[in-house]
C-alpha cells in the first residue's frame, strides 16, 4: 500500500518538476536560427566544394594541370584536361570538372595541392532534382565570378 | 523479471521490427517472433548497409581512406579517425607531437559529448519524452559549432592526419569550450538529472529492465557503457592507454545492476568524466607543432599491427596488416555496436515489446557502423 502511495506522490513531483521547467523555458529566448530571414555565416574553415584560386596578376587560374588533385582524390570525382599553348612553356587550364555527387568533401585534393590552385568554397545551399546539375565546370564557375 | 512464455506454436506471429522504423535509428531489421506482447525470438538482420568499407581500404592508399574512417560511426567520427591514424602511426613508426596529442583528446572527448547528448535525446524520444531532446539539441549544437570552428566540418569529421592533426587550434576556440563546459555544467542537474533521470516514469521504464550479465557481455564481446553497466570495469583509454590519456585524471564509471538503468547511468556519468578531461586538458595544452613531418606516400613495412580506442559505444580496434606496399593488405575494423548488438536476441526473449525497445536504446546503436 505504502508503494501506491509513493508512487502517486512521486510522480506528481515528477509531473510539477517537468512542467516548472517547461513553464520556465517557455519565456527564455528562441534559440534556434530562423533560417530563410536569417542566413547563417560559415566559419572560415567551412568546406564547400572546391573552387579554383585565380591569379591576381595574370587573372588566369593558379592551376598548372600538374593532376596532384586527380590522384589524391580517393573517389575520382575530379577531371581536368589542359593545354601547351603555342609559345608558351606552362600548360594552360582547359577543362576542371568536378562531380559533386561522389565527393565527400574530405580535402584530400587541397592538402596534395602545392601551388595554391584550389580551396573550398562557402557554398552550402545546394539544392537540385537532377543529377547533371552536381557536375561543375569549376573553369567556367570561376569566369562567372570574375 | 522476465515472464514465463507458455505458447502454442501456431498462435505465434512474426513481426518485422524494421528495416525502416524510427526506433532503430537506421537500416536495422529485426525478425521478431511474437506471443501476443511477448517476444519469444528476436533474430537482428544485418546487411541493409553495408558499403565493404574494409574492401574499400585495399584499392587506395592510407590517406585515401581517411574520409571513410568518419562514415562508419557518424555519431563519433573523431574516435574512428584516432583509431585509424593510431594504427597507421604504429606500423610507419610515426611520432605524433604533444600538442597535436592534446588536441586530439580535446576534440575526441568532445566528440564523445555530442554522441552521449545525441543518444540521450533520442533514447528518451524511444521512451516517448520529446522535449529533452531540444534541451539536448541545443547544448549539442554549441559543441557542433565549436567543432566546425576547428574542423571545418559538423559531422564526419575528417580532421586527424599521421602525425598530428590537419590544421591548429585557436583562442576562441580554447575560451569557446570553457565556457561550454561551464555551461553544460550549469544545466545537467536541472535540465538533465531533475527533468529526466529524478523522473518516476523514466525509472519505472529502465529499472530492472533488460538485464545484460557480466558472462552475457564476455560471451559475446560487449564493450563500452554496455560492459560498464554489467559491473565490468574495462575502458581502453584506462586499460590499454593510448595518446596522452595517462596524464588526465578521471574515474570509470560502473554500475553493478546491469539493467537498461544501469546503462544509463554509466553515460550520464561519462558526461562529466569526459568534461574533466577537456578541462585538464586545456589547462596542460603545450605549445609547438601540430603536425610531424611524414612522407606524402606511406609505405610501412610488412607485419601485421592493431590499436584500439574508446569510442563512445565501445572499443574500436584496427588490425592492419600491411606488406610495404601504398596500400593496406587487409584492414579489419572491430566495432563495438555489432558486439553489444549480437547479445539483444538473447536478453530480449521473453520481455514486452515495448521494454525490448527500450533495452535496444538503451544500447545506443549506430547502424553503419554494425554493417561498415
């Protein structure tokens, strides 16, 4: 009998506890980010995808088409084809493509970089039905911000 | 405790508990054989995804495989991450700087938090309390946020390299955490221990539910909190000490009852001994590099080499075989939750269903981590 009892009491003290602290929270301010009014800011090292660097002096890509990024990467979403431009001794930047749909933003291409080419980007509203649309032209993202 | 089944063999009934259902959080399938309420046979079926992560570790080189480490337990991807490098570092003779070491456990630990505060949410969402889990949600996104400042990432972390760690920590980031501990500290009695672990209902659900025996726990291999709560003292970080982890003073956490409250206890418990180690951590944090100077190629020589951690469900081990070449030979991960699941066909016959749900959260399950 002396369970029954302490059972009732016990869980009306656990049902006032519960609801005094809900009551209290109920007026402290939101917490959460109110997102399409409110955009959050990405922290410095936040890792988009890749995007090329470009050169301030010359205005063309820092990439030497040395393939550094194309053998670190472990899932092979990264081509790129480039060109000797008659004239010229350094191969020139014809095609960067990435295939968003296998990276798994790792950084593996970054840290094999040694000229500084690539960096990861703040995009991180990415948002499609299709699959095309995951496969960037890193070259032409990078004309387009220019 | 467990109630006598007296069935006939026709009136029993299959029930799939899963592959989709929202108290197996992930892929998990269990056939369960049911008298009425009762559960007379539970038989877990695995496999639903399993994506050949240890194949996938001999077709590339060691660095290569990094990122996969984080995708297996994504709930305590640092761990996976130390497991991994520890082993690697052992097989090449590589020597980690001290504060890389420290930074290391600063961030696994906290790492460890945000899988206890995650397992906490969602255990009492099984039980049916849903307003933990914004408490929870909310303490666990500072330390998200936190993590992100460092890593770069939110949760399949990526962010340990042989020999140290991928970049270094800063002030805000230092001052960031002592204010979190000193924050969490604040609000586990009252958010925590008052509202959920005082609470009448929640003991009545877990106590002298789901008994797990220290001789169930040996058989099948069973580590972490689950060990912990069947009176076993076992912590790889105490037992078998890696890192830095013998300069931190903490406790191991045990209970002897070995009931689904028991289980609960031991990481609530953790909670606080994970804290102190931040703290004793930060205070100890030396200055110097964070990252050794190693070949971009590995080729460790030939042999046959295992390290193991303790992530938040268990011990983690990695037995690499390597033979000099840039790829491991064999890469066998052990993870903890397909041990600690492997007991819940044996404990859960005979039990409720509802209490078999509980029992099964209260094992705090990680479904890629079981298939990898």
């Amino acid at each position: 009998m002396s369970e029954y009892w302490n059972d009732i009491f016990g869980g009306t003290k656990s049902l006032l506890v519960g609801l005094g602290i809900t009551a209290r929270e109920f007026f402290k301010p939101v917490v959460t980010e109110q997102y399409p009014w409110e955009v959050p800011v990405m922290m410095p090292r936040f890792r988009g995808h890749i995007e090329l660097v470009k050169n301030g002096e010359t205005g063309r890509p820092n990439c030497i088409v040395c393939g550094m990024c194309m053998r670190n990467c472990p899932s092979g979403c990264i081509t790129l084809t480039g060109k000797k431009p008659e004239g010229e001794k350094k191969k020139v930047l014809t095609k960067y493509e990435l295939d968003f749909t296998k990276c798994s933003l790792c950084g593996s291409c970054i840290e094999g970089c040694n000229f500084n080419a690539i960096q990861f980007s703040k995009d991180y509203n990415l948002a499609s039905t299709r699959k095309e649309d995951y496969i960037f032209d890193l070259l032409k993202r990078l004309e387009e911000q220019s | 405790m467990t109630a006598p089944i007296i069935c006939r063999e026709d009136e029993v009934f299959v029930l799939n508990l899963g592959p989709q259902h929202p108290a197996t959080h992930g892929v998990l399938r269990v056939k369960l054989t049911m008298d009425g309420e009762y559960v007379v046979k539970a038989e877990p079926v695995l496999g639903y995804i399993h994506r050949m992560h240890e194949k996938m570790a001999e077709d590339r080189t060691f660095a290569q495989f990094m990122p996969n480490t984080a995708r297996m337990d994504y709930l305590h991807a640092l761990a996976y991450n130390h497991g991994y490098v520890l082993a690697v570092e052992r097989a090449a003779g590589i020597e980690v700087p001290e504060r890389a070491e420290y930074i290391r456990v600063i961030t696994v630990e906290l790492n460890r938090l945000t899988s206890h505060l995650l397992w906490w949410s969602a255990f009492l969402l099984d039980l049916g309390g849903f307003s933990p889990l914004l408490y929870a949600f909310d303490d666990r996104e500072q330390i998200l946020d936190l993590l992100e400042r460092v890593t770069g990432s939110r949760l399949t972390y990526c962010y340990f390299r042989f020999g140290g760690v991928y970049n270094d920590i800063d002030d805000d980031f230092i001052t960031g955490t002592r204010n979190f501990i000193k924050r969490l500290r604040s609000r586990l009695p009252r958010f925590y221990h008052d509202l959920v672990t005082k609470n009448i209902i929640l003991i009545k659900r877990l106590k002298d539910i789901g008994f797990v025996s220290k001789e169930q726990c040996r058989k099948y291999g069973a580590t972490g909190p689950l060990l912990r709560g069947s009176g076993v003292q076992f912590d790889v970080r105490k037992n078998e000490p890696y890192s830095v982890y013998p300069e931190f003073d903490f406790d191991i956490p045990v209970y002897e009852e070995g009931d689904s409250m028991a289980r609960y206890m031991v990481r609530m418990d953790e909670i606080e001994q994970s804290m102190r180690i931040i703290e004793q951590a930060l205070d100890k944090l030396p200055d110097g590099p964070v990252r050794a100077k190693v070949p971009k190629i590995l080729k460790p020589a030939a042999g046959d080499y295992y390290a193991a951690v303790e992530a938040a469900r268990g011990s983690f081990g990695c037995r690499l075989v390597c033979n000099g070449g840039k790829s491991p030979y064999r890469l066998k991960l052990r993870s903890p939750t397909f041990s600690n699941l492997s007991l819940f066909g044996e404990v859960a016959e005979g039990m409720l269903l509802a209490d078999a749900l509980a029992f099964m959260g209260s094992l705090d399950l990680v479904i890629p981590e079981i298939d990898r």
